[in-house]
C-alpha cells in the first residue's frame, strides 16, 4: 500500500442490510454539501453495484434490479495521509452515516486490489444485461413446475444462458425424453437423486 498512501483509493463499507440505498443517498448529500462549502471530505465516488434479474410470476416476466453485494457499499476516498495515517475527519465522514457498520478491516480500511477494482468495474458495466434469479448448471436436478411436464423431476442436459432455456431429460413412460423449458419453469429438487 506504501505507493499509494495519501491517494484516493476504493474501500469496503459494510452497511445495514436493506439500507445500502439509504447510505449512498445520504453520503452524496453530505459531499455535496461539503463540496458547495469548499469542505475536501476527502471522498471522490460511491458505488453501489446492482444488476437485472428477470422473475417470473403469473406465468409473466418481470424484469428488476437486484444488489450485486448486499450489505455492500464501495467508497472511493482517500481515508490515508502521505504518511500512512488515517486522516480521522474522512474515516469519520463514512463511518459516522447512518446505517453504516464498518470499513472492511475496522480502524484500518483495507482498500480493493486493482483486480477487485476491475472486477468490481466490469461488475457495474455488465448491470444493464438481465440474469435469471438462478444460474442453472448441468447435473442440476429440477422439477418442472409449469406446463405439459409439471411436477415430472428431470436432470439438466444443456443450458442457454442467451435465451434463458433449459433441456431437460425427463424419465416418461419409463424413456429418457429432453424437453426444452425456459428457466421459470423449473425448480431445484428438494429431493436428491441416490
């Protein structure tokens, strides 16, 4: 970290769970009180990385925006002087909002790799595409809760991520047969195969 003590880095917040919409607001309020003041809080972003999910319900899509880290808040601020000391008005800034719990590493705010910083970059860029709630995977055991084959238990052959379908091999009749079903139509087995 000595390269880079006294420059803005990106950090860990952990906040209250179901609040972290409420911390980002309130931590941009307050900079940009501070900046209209000519206060330096010593904090340049937030980000709050969130991502589509589609859902089904009432045999319709429904498409939302889901926290990719809940509990999660990521603050980009220089927390450390050129010395290597945390400057405790900016450590203060962000650890005293409400619903916040802690920086990762407490007292001593360990900041995120360039490759966490990436992968946390790519993470944001890559919200605007909608996921399925559930990434299915071969070998995953499913029940088909809707259409022709509902309630037959079945083992995932291949996956679409692209179009959001499955094939399934289904036992009917005593014969393996593959269906095609989107991933709504699906759920995991509670029951495991022996």
């Amino acid at each position: 970290m000595s390269e880079k003590i006294g420059v803005k880095r990106w950090y860990t917040v952990q906040v209250m769970s179901g609040q972290e919409n409420r911390v980002v607001e309130s931590l941009t309020n307050r900079h940009q009180r501070n900046l209209d003041n000519g206060v330096d809080d010593g904090m340049e972003e937030l980000l709050l990385p969130t991502k589509k999910v589609i859902e089904r319900k009432d045999k319709k899509e429904y498409v939302r925006q889901q926290k990719s880290f809940p509990g999660y808040v990521f603050v980009c601020a220089r927390i450390y002087d050129e010395t290597g000391r945390v400057i405790p008005e900016f450590w203060q800034f962000i650890k005293d909002t409400k619903g916040v719990i802690n920086f990762m590493g407490g007292e001593s705010p360990i900041p995120l790799s360039d490759d966490e910083v990436s992968h946390l970059l790519q993470v944001e860029e890559d919200s605007d595409k909608p996921m399925p709630t559930k990434n299915w995977k071969v070998g995953d055991v499913v029940v088909v809760k809707d259409g022709a084959f509902e309630s037959l238990e079945g083992v995932v052959d291949s996956v679409d991520e692209e179009r959001h379908r499955l094939k399934v091999s289904l036992t009917i009749f005593g014969r393996s047969t593959i269906c095609d079903v989107d991933f709504w139509q699906v759920e995991a087995s509670e029951e495991p195969r022996g």
